[in-house]
C-alpha cells in the first residue's frame, strides 16, 4: 500500500489527540485548547463554587473529545491494516468513520484526507456509495 497514505494517516493521528482549537466553554467561557481532561479535572479540584463546576464540566467534556481522537486513530489503524491487505472497503469504511468522529469539532479535516488519499489509490468500484462523510 501506499506511503502517502501511510503519511497522511500518520499525520491525523498526531494532529488531533484532543482539543486543539480555541473555544469559550461554559459560563466563564474557559479557553480549553490545549489543555487535557486530566489538567481541567485538577482545577476543579483546586477551585469552589460555580468555577469549580465550570471546570468540572470542561474535564468531562474534554475526555469525551480525547476519547472521541482516540478512537478515531484505532480506526485509522484498523483501517491500515485493512488496506494492505487489499481489503479496501473495509479500510474505507473504517476511515469513514474516523472522519465522522472528527467532524463533531472544529479540528482540520485530517481523515478525511485520508479518505481522498485512499479513493485516489483504489479502484473506483472498491469505493462504496455515497463516499466522503
């Protein structure tokens, strides 16, 4: 298979591993880029009251967003796997789905990169209908 698309699922592996944009997050419009659900967790913990619940649901937010990164690069993965194996349908749809996690947040469309790089190696008739989330 391809370096390309080794390249570029590589590339949206480590692009998006959680929230890596500007935001203004709750009630006191907390600005999470950058910051993991561990470090909002320990400023929960640090702070009382309203700013304390703020940062308690920026935590539960940001794991959602980590997990939803992480999940997307196993997919990838798998997906990999599967493309070398010619199994390229199966590879698309894995990277379907990595692309629609992402596109609940405003990160680059790295996966879905991945998926024209991938149209662009394989028959057209491996590519399933309906294409590109």
């Amino acid at each position: 298979m391809s370096e390309s698309l080794r390249q570029t699922i590589d590339s949206a592996q480590t692009s998006w591993v959680g929230c890596c944009w500007e935001t203004a997050f709750g009630s006191r419009k907390l600005n999470l880029c950058g910051l993991s659900s561990r470090q909002a967790l320990l400023a929960a913990r640090a702070l009382r009251g309203e700013e304390a619940a703020c940062w308690r649901d920026a935590a539960e937010w940001l794991r959602r967003v980590e997990d939803d990164a992480a999940h997307a690069k196993e997919l990838a993965e798998q997906s990999w796997t599967q493309a070398t194996a010619n199994h390229f349908v199966k590879a698309y749809e894995l990277l379907s789905e990595s692309a629609i996690l992402e596109s609940k947040y405003p990160v680059a469309t790295r996966y879905r990169e991945c998926l024209i790089t991938l149209e662009g190696l394989v028959p057209k008739k491996c590519i399933p209908e309906g294409r590109l989330p």
